[in-house]
C-alpha cells in the first residue's frame, strides 16, 4: 500500500459522517511522504519544531505550535508520542511513529477525540509494523 | 457512537473536599456530601454480624466481592460515606482519598461514587452515560484508573473525563479564561484556551480552604479559646432556662474525628466572619480593629478580630501562617505563592497571544473564592504586577453556589449539550480497545 492510500483511506476517512479536513504522512526529517490535497504548505522549520517537542517535551508550549504559518496553542498530549493543538473550534494532531509523523487537522464538526483515533490508529498501526 | 440523547448523564465531580453529584442539565447537584471517609478497622473477633443496613461497607457496595486493588494484607476495613461521617464511633479514623490532589486510595473513590449514586441519586450507574469532573494535574495512569473502575465495577454505558477548569470556563460561557480554583484542599490556577487546558500553565498551591480553617482554629486555640466538638457535650439544665455545659468522656474517639468535628466549628467561623484586607495585612495596623462576635456550639461567645483579615490574606501571603502558633511550615522546600504571583506565572507561561484575553477573563471559582472581597483584592493585586497595557478583569458569578459549584454546572451543562454527544467514550469501545483509549476520547 502506497503512502498516499494511507493518507486517503486511513486518514482522510470518514468517521462518524465527518473527515479530517487535511493530513500528511511526514518523514522526521521533515519530506512529505505523502498529503492531502489540502494540507498546507509548511516550512522546514516548522517541521524542526515539532521534532524537537517530541525531544524535549514542552517546547512548543510557551510559542504554540506553527504549521503553514497557523499557529495552534499546545493543549496536553502524550510526551514524546503525541502533540495536540487547538485554534478556535479546531485543532490539530501529530503522533510520531518509529520513521514518520502522522499529522491531522481538523475543524468543526469533527472532534477533537475523533481526529485522535484516526490518526492514533493509523499510527499504532505502522508501529507495530515497525514504520 | 454512544446514542448519550436518550437518558440523563450522571455529572459526578469528588473534590478533595467534598463529593457533588447529580443529573446532567440540573442547575446545581443534587447530593453534595464529604469526600472524606470515615474507617474502622474490622478484626474477624468484632465483625458485626447483622451490618448496618445502611453501611455503605467496602463489601457491601460490592456484593461480597473482593474491592479492586485493595491490598491482600491490608486488614479489612469498615467505611462510613456522607451523612454516617456525621456520627461518632468508636475508633472511627477520618481519611481522605487524596494526597496532594493525587487519588491515592480507590477503594475509598469507589465507595464514594457508590455512595453518591446508589445511596444519593437513587440511580442504577449501569443505565446513565456519567461525565467525571478531574484536576487540572490528572495524569494519564489516573485516568485510565477512573475508566477502568466506572466500566469495570458500575458497567456504565459511556463516560468522558473533563477537566475541572475546562468546566468552569464552560459554566461561564467562555471557551478561554485564566481560572482560578480555590477549593478545600489547595488552590489551582489553570489557562484554558478554546475549551482545553493549557497544560503548562497550571499552578498549585497547597493554602486552600481547609488551610485557612487550621489557621483560624490554631489562631482562636493559642488565644485560650476551647473549641468543643459538638459530640463532647451535652447541655444540662440547672435551673429554668438556665443550661450547664457537661462533657462527655468519649475516650475511644479518634484524633482525626476530633480534628474534623473541631474544623467544621472553624470552618463555620471563617465562613462567618472573614473578609479580605484592602491591601496586604498588618499586624500592627490591624492589632486594634473593631471585634465580630461568634457564638460557639457550646454557647461560648468569642470575639474575633484581627484574625478576620488576617486569616483569609493567607491566600495572598502564604508566608502570614508561619506567625500562628501551631502551623506547621510547608512541607517542601518550594516557596509557597500567593494568588496574584500564581496568576502572573500561569499566564506568562503561556503563549504571548493569548496573554492579553487571560487577563481579561479571569475566573473565580471554589468554595474558598467566595470569601468577601477576595475578587477585588486579587484584581488590584494582579492589575499592578501585569504589564502596562494589560486589561485585568476578574470576574466570579455573584452567587456563592454557583461559585462553589461551578466545575459542576460546568459538566452539568456540557454533558446536556447535543453536539457533546459523540463525545461520550462507549462500554463497546473500551471493550474493544481497552482503557488507554481514554486519552483519545477525552483529550
């Protein structure tokens, strides 16, 4: 399965009757592995950025997390394995996995809880595969 | 997607103070009772072998089972839960569940919801979705430890954990404020940004209700004044109308009983008579102030002066208790902050951009914060350490209840909501994939 099917049937799903307005699978070097069509267009340092709240838990807090020049406000995660963000009525999840990212974002109507389980799934899943 | 629309969702809220309780889409909670419990030791010689029906025992409230996690070793024990705390008896110790905000002992939680919903609601938990009211500091594994006994031992078909300040930001109709929580047992302040906690922003203290309650009483004791528990005396009448206090020889009644029964006497004066100082405490400026009178249970009347101002100023200069006799210093070697130094740190640990909207909402909530002038006080105290430009607003509903209760009112509302409904973390779900989902469902 290619990259992109992960993207578009796995996280681009619906769950619920919603769907995640955008997401990525993105190396920890910062390359998109593949994307939807709406995903924004980030910076290499923002990316950096997110690596290193993963490192050193805590680090995105005091300046929030920035993607595509949107900034979203840290809200609790799981240190070291999942970042969440907020911005007004939607948000954003990352999980790291053992060589990726998984990063969706959402907006109302989908929830929060909902955005996590489709992102946490997938990436349990490639953990466990190993990826 | 749990259908949560059809039936009341239970909102269950156990500080470390007292327990609230009641139907989701009720203004105020419907049982609101102690959350300290009540335990005699039972050794298989005095087990009792008719037990009080209305014993909310630990064997009880579990049909006979064996309670989760409750140590092989630990001899078995008898607790008494809300109205029963009220009785005295016979090496009735008083414990708590808590330790610094941490649940330490579940078995005493368990028997507490147990309480609540069967012996106060009436309700069976196994037909109402519940919505659990947590701390600000919750950390995963406790989470996890709430679902597992809610699923496990009351089979609730749905449940979903909130944060306290989340609830009371929501019980004000703001989805982002800087709230301020001064309950019984310490004072929490937490920014929560578009109806999420922002986790480290959060500030703790241990200088809460109960604190100032052992000042009061340690204050009124090393002034000569005998606080009788309500349970060591009795009235005798010596000639009409005319009453004498005789005391009562209870020797087996516990330290920590007498404690609690002389803390709700001193409770009930701080209530009664204490109101913030303008500006800091003074011992000397305040040494001659005009006295409140109190009539203790006994029928003791006590004047209280200076303590008036001085205990409930405690909140913003922890350091005041050090000068009580008989307060023990803090246990950590961190220096305790006052509320207005809580409030700049938890904001200044939070994002620049939002700064400016967390001074500007401030929130007042807990028993603790209905204490008079306290609102005002800490606005002028926050106005003149915030930077320049800031607007500082600290606001507090006017009624004492909905202060008290805000976190909730805050479920209370959340849960009736429509949208909140595919919130809820289904019984097929947990079965599915376990207990750590939680942190998913209820981020």
């Amino acid at each position: 399965m290619s990259w992109q099917t992960y993207v578009d049937e796995h996280l681009m799903c619906e769950i619920e009757g919603h769907h995640l307005t955008s997401a990525a699978i993105v190396g920890h070097d910062g390359a998109t592995w593949a994307q939807s069509t709406a995903f924004p267009e980030f910076k290499p340092e923002e990316m950096a950025a997110i690596m290193k709240d993963f490192d050193e838990p805590g680090h995105l807090a005091p300046t929030g997390l920035i993607l595509g020049g949107t900034k979203y406000m840290v809200i609790q995660g799981e240190p070291g394995a999942v970042i969440r963000g907020k911005k007004g009525s939607g948000g954003i999840t990352v999980k790291k996995t053992g060589q990726s990212l998984i990063i969706g974002i959402y907006d109302e109507p989908m929830t929060p809880g909902q955005c996590n389980l489709v992102v946490e799934r997938l990436g349990d899943y490639l953990l466990e595969q190993g990826m | 997607m749990y259908g949560g629309d059809e039936v009341s969702a239970i909102v269950i809220d156990v500080g470390s103070y007292s327990c609230k309780a009641g139907y989701a889409g009720d203004d105020t909670p419907k049982a609101v009772f102690p959350s300290v419990v009540g335990s005699i030791e039972q050794t298989e010689d005095t087990d009792d072998p008719k037990p009080e029906k209305e014993a909310d025992s630990a064997s009880d409230s579990k049909n006979g089972a064996k309670p989760m996690d409750v140590d092989k070793a630990k001899t078995k024990r008898r607790l008494y839960v809300g109205q029963e705390l009220e009785f005295r008896r016979d090496h009735m110790e008083v414990i708590s569940s808590m330790k610094d905000g941490t649940v330490t002992d579940w078995d005493i939680v368990d028997n507490i919801w147990n309480h609540a919903f069967r012996r106060r609601l009436l309700i069976n938990p196994e037909e109402h979705p519940m919505l659990i009211a947590e701390p600000s500091t919750n950390t995963a594994q406790q989470r996890e430890k709430a679902a597992e006994l809610m699923f496990e031992n009351y089979k609730v078909p749905a449940l979903f954990l909130a944060k306290n300040a989340v609830l009371t930001s929501f019980a004000s109709g703001r989805a982002t404020s800087l709230v301020v929580d001064s309950g019984g047992g310490s004072t929490v302040v937490s920014a929560v940004h578009d109806g999420f906690v922002l986790q480290k922003s959060v500030s703790t203290s241990p200088v809460g209700g109960e604190f100032l309650t052992d000042c009061m009483m340690k204050s009124l004791e090393s002034k000569g004044i005998v606080i009788r528990p309500r349970y060591s005396f009795k009235k005798k009448e010596i000639s009409p109308g005319e009453y004498k206090i005789v005391d009562l020889d209870l020797p087996n009644t516990t330290e920590s009983y007498r404690l609690y029964c002389m803390r709700a006497i001193a409770s009930d004066v701080k209530e009664s008579v204490c109101r913030v100082p303008d500006t800091a405490f003074d011992e000397v400026a305040y040494a001659n102030v005009p006295t409140t009178s109190y009539e203790l249970p006994d029928g003791q009347t006590i004047e209280v002066g200076a303590d008036r101002f001085k205990v409930p100023d405690i909140l913003f200069n922890p350091s005041l208790s050090q000068t009580i006799p008989g307060i023990d210093g803090f246990a950590d070697s961190i220096p305790v902050r006052g509320l207005q130094r809580m409030v700049i740190d938890s904001v200044n640990k939070c994002d620049v951009d939002i700064r400016k909207e967390l001074f500007s909402n401030i929130l007042l909530s807990g028993g603790s914060s209905s204490i008079l002038q306290l609102k005002e006080r800490l606005e002028k105290e926050v106005l003149e350490e915030s930077p320049q430009a800031a607007r500082v607003k600290v606001m507090a509903s006017g009624n004492s209840v909905e202060r008290r209760f805000s976190v909730w009112i805050g479920g209370s509302i959340l849960a009736s909501l429509g949208s909140f409904q595919q919130m809820w973390f289904s019984k097929a779900e947990y079965e599915e994939h376990g207990v750590s989902y939680i942190q998913r469902k209820c981020p």
